[in-house]
C-alpha cells in the first residue's frame, strides 16, 4: 500500500464572510506586517470595507502583477530585510507564491536563484515568516502548497519552485465572496486548473486511498460548480473547495505529465498557468481514453463508477464534452502558439512526473500540437 505524508495549513477558515477573520488575527498578534496583493483585490468593495482597520496593521504592501520573478523577489527581501515580521498574501496564485517566496528568502542568506529547483546549488532551510493566505482566485491551492512557484525569464528561462513543508502557510483563508467580479476567462483558467490538480494527483502512480478519496471529493465539487461558476454562492464555495483540495492532494501525490509539459512551456511564454494545463489537458485525456495502461484503465473505471456512473463506457470522453459544453469561456479556443524552437525545447525539458507511464516525446508531441499553434 502507498503511503503519503499530508501537511495542511495551522489553521483554515472556509465560507461567505470568513475574511472579516483577517483583523482580529492581525490585533491578536502585533507585528510588523507586509501585504502582498494585486490591483483587482485593491480596486473591489470588499477592500474598501477592510481597509480603514487594515492599513494601520500594515507596514507596507507590494502589488505583484504577474509570476514573480527571481529578480522581483530579491529587490523586495533586500528592501524589507529586518523590517517585516509577518506577510499576509491577499491575492491569485501568483500573489500567493510570490508572497510564500519572500516569507522564506528574507530568512536567507542567498539570491532566490541559488534556492530554486532545477537550476540552484543551495539547499533552502525551513525558516519563514509567519504567513497568512487568502486566495481571491480557485485554481492553484497555493494556500495550502509546500512550494513557492517562480519563474525567470531573463537568466536561466526556468519555473521551478522554493519547496519546504515550513513553506505552507501557516493560516489560510477561503472566503468565495473574493471571486465575485471576477472575468469569465479568468474563473475558468483557474478552475480547469484545479481539476487539473485533482485529476493528475488521482491519476499519479504515488497517491494514497487517502489522497485518492480527497481528489474524488474535489473532482465531485469540480463537476458540480463548473457549469454554474458565475451564477451561485454554492457554486463559487464548491470550486474553492475543490482547489483547496488540488493543493492538498498534489502536494501528498504529485501531478503528472501535463504539469510537466506546462511548467516548461510557462517558461518560455506568458500564458496563464491554468489556460495551458486545460488546453493540454484535453488532448490528454484523447491519450488516456485510448491507454491499455492497467492501473490508468482501473482508476478511471473507478471515478466513473464513482462520480458520473451512467457513463462507463468512455470516461475519458465523457470529461472532455462535460468540460468543454459547459465552459463559461472557450479556454481552448484562442490561437496561442510555440514556436519550433520552443517546441524543441518544451519536448528535450518536460516529463511525465509520477504517471503510471512514461509518455514518450511524441506521446507529449501530440499533447502539445492539440494544445499550441506550433509556428
């Protein structure tokens, strides 16, 4: 039997309303205190409210616009070095990840670059700052991840992450009034990548029963919210669950192949996280429903029985018509394109990560001429 480690936040406040937690945790325990957090967020009602008993608690903020850089992180830790004592990260998973990266690296010595995976020669330590995470997205779980995501574009073309158990914050947030407002587009990149997250920890040759049950559960909501993301409380609660739920279960189970041909390909191009790994998941699942693999054949089986019984005959191509009928926004309809030496590139970095079965370059060929405009 598979066994898995499963580490989670100290605490977790989830439902409508449960931001108004924020300022009582901030006046329980003084200190300095850093927000990191984007425009959509500082623009919005829910702000406005908090602000006039936020900003006295703040020594400051940082507004972080996309994936945050190496570069971006070491000019924030050498302006704050030895003035923050505490972060709170108010924000998508961008926000999240740039903030869980900062907590850590002003507790370092180093450059990020020397920390990160793939391309550092420096072990990270556990040492953080306190964080508190309230994602106003529902994709990545990054409230409750062990990583940071970083991707550099200038030195060494990378995403790769910051990873230690210390990194998942320590208070996570889960408010669904934060997606209110948000665009069509932007709900559905995310939440396909949530699924993403579940399905691939479902899917991977290391899960547990337990991580097993916890992805059949975020799937569940996944299938419940997805055709109504925009038009109930339930529905924006049930896909925060289910990215809640993608965090745990890819951090207990890793993900698979897709992850491992999206993360080279974010590299490379500025395309939202969640737009690529739905754009590769559904060529992924063409692959998959035509896989002889026994393990890969047996779990699907068992989440159609599970989930969607009346449709035994071709799991698989059941998926891909729920998702794509019922999408809010077209995410695999826009033209985005690779070139050939990106292609080349994507193909000679990517892997299949901790599938049943190693996908070949041109397996992952196709995955990405399903996915990419390749010019």
């Amino acid at each position: 039997m598979t066994t898995s480690l499963m580490i989670a936040n100290r605490q977790a406040w989830f439902g409508k309303g449960s931001i108004q937690q924020l300022i009582p945790l901030l006046q329980a325990e003084p200190q300095s205190t850093l927000l990191f957090t984007c425009r959509s967020f500082l623009n919005g009602t829910l702000y406005a409210e908090l602000a006039p008993a936020l900003t006295p608690l703040l020594a400051g903020r940082e507004i972080v616009t996309h994936e945050a850089s190496p570069q971006e992180i070491d000019r924030w830790v050498a302006h704050w070095r030895g003035q923050v004592q505490r972060v709170v990260a108010i924000g998508g998973g961008s926000v999240l990840d740039a903030a869980k990266a900062f907590a850590a690296l002003i507790e370092h010595p180093l450059p990020t670059l020397r920390y990160m995976e793939k391309v550092g020669d420096s072990k990270i330590s556990g040492a953080t700052l306190p964080l508190i995470a309230i994602p106003t997205t529902a994709g990545t779980g990054s409230e409750v991840t062990q990583n940071a995501v970083i991707t550099d574009t200038q030195v060494t073309k990378v995403k790769a992450s910051l990873r230690h158990n210390n990194f998942v914050p320590q208070i996570a947030i889960l408010d669904p009034d934060l997606l209110k407002g948000a665009p069509d587009h932007v709900l559905a990149y995310c939440a396909i990548d949530a699924f993403t997250h579940l399905f691939e920890a479902y899917l991977s040759k290391t899960a547990s029963g337990l991580s097993r049950e916890m992805s059949l559960s975020g799937i569940h909501h996944f299938l419940c919210a997805w055709p109504v993301l925009k038009q109930s409380d339930e529905a924006r609660e049930a896909i925060m669950q289910a990215s809640y739920l993608g965090g745990l279960t890819l951090s207990m189970a890793g993900l698979g192949v897709i992850h491992g041909i999206a993360g080279e390909i974010g590299a490379l191009r500025d395309y939202h996280h969640g737009q690529i790994c739905g754009r590769l998941l559904l060529p992924f699942l063409e692959l998959l429903g035509k896989s002889e693999q026994p393990q890969q054949r047996t779990l699907m089986a068992e989440l159609a029985l599970r989930l969607f019984p009346e449709e035994q005959d071709s799991p698989a191509r059941f998926l891909i018509d729920f998702i794509t009928r019922h999408a809010i926004a077209p995410f695999w309809q826009d033209e985005l394109s690779l070139s050939k030496a990106e292609l080349a590139i994507v193909l000679e970095k990517s892997n299949s990560k901790n599938s049943w079965l190693s996908y070949t370059p041109e397996q992952r060929r196709l995955m990405i001429d399903g996915a990419f405009l390749i010019e």
